[in-house]
C-alpha cells in the first residue's frame, strides 16, 4: 500500500524566459519535497525539545530513529486532519 503523501510542498513549473540580453534562460521543473515530508521535518524539532536535549535513553531521552517515527506519525495525522 502506497502512503499518501498529502503531494508536494514547494513544487515549480519550468519556465522560460528572455534575459535583459536577450538570452534565452530556462527553468526546469522541480517536485519539491512532498507535504508529508515538510509536515514530519517541522515535527522534529518539537519531539527532540521535548527531551530536553537528551540523546539517549539512558539520559532520559529518544532515539533518533523513534523522533523521526514520530514526526512522520504526526504528520499522517496532519493530513489525515487535512483532508476530512
């Protein structure tokens, strides 16, 4: 089953364009990052605060690998909320 992505955050059409020369100067498209991913990287920050800086579990703190799951958790539910 494919995760819904919630489609990309910063996505660009290419474009074409004259310079002040005359040149032609041409802009390729780009997808962007997708929203899940934009939604997961704002969460991060907030999940590793809230450990106050600890790095491991024997400091009190999470595990990378567990933030990371987190944000992405957090972020399903963003557009879950999102699209209702």
């Amino acid at each position: 089953m494919r995760k819904e992505t919630g489609g990309a955050a910063f996505a660009r059409a290419g474009s074409e364009r004259k310079s002040d020369y005359g040149d032609l100067i041409k802009s390729l498209p780009q997808d962007g990052m997708s929203l899940r991913d934009y939604f997961a990287a704002k969460f991060a920050p907030a999940i590793v605060s809230k450990w106050n800086g600890a790095h491991t579990f024997d400091e009190g703190g999470i595990s990378y690998s567990d933030c990371a799951e987190q944000a992405y958790l957090l972020a399903d539910a963003m557009l879950v909320a999102r699209n209702k």
